[in-house]
C-alpha cells in the first residue's frame, strides 16, 4: 500500500473476516500507515500490531480482538495423554461440519471474550466449513481431536481444530459446550493434541488468544510462551 505520493506505507496480506474484506499479516509499516489506512480501506477489518492499532482506534477505528500470538514447542515431555472422563472419549476430527457446529457455536455465548452476535447458519457456512475444509487457514492436521460423549456416533461437545497455515501449524480453536461436557475437557483436549502432534513430528503449535480470556493460564501452564501481540480493528 502506498500513500498519495506513491511512496509505500506498508504490506499486508488480504483475506476475508466475518464477511468483511480483511487486511493481516501487515509489515515494513511506513510513518503514515495510519492514516492511509482509515482513507483507503473503509469498511476493512485490520489486524495489526498494537502500535498501529492504537493509532487506528485513536483515528475512530473500532476495536474488535486485542489477542496475544503464543507457541508450544514440541516435542514437550511434561504434558500427557490422560483418560476422559467417564462417558466421554477423543476422536479424530472426521465428523461432518453440521456434527461439531452446536458445540462449537455453543462455545462462545454472552459474556465470553471471542463471543460476537452471529447468524448461525452463517457461522456455520462462512466460518466453520471453511476452517474444517482448509479454505480458511490451511489443511486441517491430523493431531486435531474431537471428544464425544459414549455411544453411536457420539455426540460431539468439544475440540481442538489444528490447522497446516502460512504460519505453520496452528491451533485456530479450542471449543467447549458449556453445559454438555464436564470441567477439565479442554486441558485433555490440548494435552491429547499436544502429544499427537509431537508423535506427528510437528515442530511446534501456534495459536492466539484474546485478552481477558482465561484460557490463556491454561496455555501458559502446558508450555506456551508469548511470541507476539495484535489488534484487530474495524475500520
């Protein structure tokens, strides 16, 4: 992108977010970033670093997901594979998109950090489809699991979705049915995903997680550190 005199502000990639043109992965940021951004990308939504996200919500910018990068690097020996509680078990990641999308919509209501109002069926066509078919992010991975309760399939009430991205593998969601499955899952969760993903051979996991999100104290605990910090803003 550049400025009015042709001198270049900066690079980014460009995708799509929540049915809005999206502009991420933003480098080489020139001084007037700023304010080429709010006259040249109306109706965007930009991920950036904290810095220039603080200039754009300083420019009248809405601010949508103040999030902190994390990784794991594996193989790691301190986390294990643990039973699942009684009446629950993990799966590979094979259920079709319309299995896993009560849980994982279920998972982020009122109240929460990530929650946003949505349509469902939109969610489930624009959002969750293409994450689990790798038109988002990338190929989903092996190491991703699913658990479900006992019987015939199963019903699904959590996950961890893992993602072959630009950026390497990347967790893109740890997803939880509040009322559906007992406390802990997510911890088993990761911890499964972890160890499958070491035997995989996988060098590490990224994933972000949204400030004031309490999940990050269970990451920090099974061994992700910060690497980085953004914002992702409306224009």
């Amino acid at each position: 992108m550049t400025d009015a005199e042709g001198v270049s502000v900066m690079s980014y990639r460009e995708g799509v977010r929540d049915g809005l043109p999206w502009a991420y992965a933003i480098e080489d940021i020139g001084p007037d970033a700023a304010a080429v951004i709010m006259s040249r990308l109306r109706g965007w939504a930009v991920s950036a670093p904290v810095e220039l996200g603080r200039q754009l919500v300083e420019r009248g910018a809405r601010l949508q997901r103040h999030a902190t990068g994390m990784r794991c690097d594996l193989p790691i020996t301190r986390p294990v594979e643990g039973a699942a509680p009684d009446g629950f078990r993990l799966v590979p990641c094979d259920r079709a998109p319309a299995d896993i999308f009560p849980a994982w919509f279920a998972a982020y209501p009122p109240g929460h950090p990530d929650h946003r109002p949505r349509d469902p069926e939109k969610a489930l066509e624009e959002e969750l489809v293409p994450l689990l078919t790798g038109e988002e992010i990338g190929p989903l991975l092996p190491c991703s699991v699913l658990a479900v309760r006992d019987g015939s399939p199963g019903e699904v009430v959590g996950g961890v979705l893992v993602n072959d991205s630009e950026r390497g593998p990347w967790i893109a969601d740890v997803f939880r049915h509040p009322e559906r499955s007992p406390r802990g899952l997510g911890a088993l969760m990761l911890t499964a995903t972890l160890v499958r993903a070491g035997a995989d051979g996988l060098p590490g996991l990224g994933l972000v997680v949204t400030q004031g999100n309490p999940a990050r104290h269970l990451y920090e605990r099974l061994g992700f550190r910060v690497v980085d910090e953004g914002m992702t803003v409306l224009i």
